[in-house]
C-alpha cells in the first residue's frame, strides 16, 4: 500500500507514463519545461478557460492539485491539457487524482479531460484495477526518484518535443 505523502505528484505520474528518464530529471529538480513555450501556454488555458469554476486548483495532501472539481449528483475531477499528444499519460494522471482522493474517503468515480483548443473532451472511469495499476506506478516512481544514474533515453518520435531533449541527444 503507498501512502500519498510519498510526495509523488500528478505530473510525476503522467511523466512516468511518458518516459521514466523525463520523470527522473524532473524529480531531481531539472524543471526544463518552464522555459518550454508549450508547456507555458498550456498553463495559461489551463489557468483562462475554466476560470468561472467555484472549486479550481484543488488541493488534495500536500503536493497535488486539480484544475478543479466539480460537485453535483457526484463528484469528477477536471483536468485541462492544450492537446491529445499524451492523452494516455493524461488518463493516468486524472486517474491518479481520482485514487487520492479516494484515499482521502472522497468517493469519486469519474473524470474528465478537456483539450479546450480542440472544443474535446475525455470521460476517464476508475474501477479495481486501475487501482492496483497506480499502486504499481507508484512503487516503480519511489524507485526511480531513487536511482543514482537517469534511466536511458527512448528513442520516441515525440523526444524531438521535450524540454530535456538537449540533455538526451546533444
Ligand atoms: S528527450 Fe526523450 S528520452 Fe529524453 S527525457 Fe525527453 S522523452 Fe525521455
């Protein structure tokens, strides 16, 4: 059982999904992606499309936060992204979001994904297995964290597309 003030957040997660050597950087502070013109304009339609939600940036613990949440018949969780290049990673993340505050006794089964540039939005479900499946993501994160040396380059199309690209290729 992981306890959630192992200080994994949701981007650890998602970057775990991504690429476990992007995931090591970030959790040795290499923070490249704030100087990322992308990643700076996902945050701001993260921060400008939703910004009439009564319940955004929620907290849950101490180091993980939602775009925001929304409380009616149930509870989801919304998470805002600027596209679908990583929507795999994406799922993962709100998953996680949903399995802490599940942890917290918040009983949340659903979330939701928007990509407001492209007017889409994702359902994203949480059941058993997607339960043991963040408690293994979880472990091999700690492992990681952990590991002396960055875990080997991936070779991926979409390396060309990272913040840490220099630091694996040039
Ligand atoms: S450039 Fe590729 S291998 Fe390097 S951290 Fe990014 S995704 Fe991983």
């Amino acid at each position: 059982m992981i306890m959630l003030d192992e200080r994994i957040t949701g981007t650890q997660v998602a970057y775990y999904m991504v690429c476990k050597r992007k995931l090591w950087f970030f959790t040795k502070g290499i923070e490249m992606e704030n100087s990322n013109d992308s990643v700076i304009i996902g945050k701001v339609i993260s921060q400008e499309a939703f910004k009439r939600e009564k319940y955004r940036e929620v907290v849950i613990g101490e180091t993980i936060k939602v775009d925001f949440i929304r409380i009616g018949k149930e509870i989801v969780v919304h998470e805002v992204k600027k596209s679908r290049k990583m929507e795999e990673a994406h799922i993962w993340q709100v998953k996680f979001y949903m399995y802490s505050l599940r942890k917290f006794g918040v009983p949340v089964n659903m979330g939701i994904i928007h990509y407001p540039k492209i007017m889409k939005k994702m359902e994203v479900t949480f059941d058993s297995e997607d339960e043991k499946k963040i408690e293994e993501s979880l472990s091999q994160i700690n492992l990681i964290k952990n590991l002396e040396f960055p875990p080997a380059v991936i070779n991926k199309p979409f390396c060309k597309n990272c913040a840490y690209y220099e630091l694996c290729y040039v």
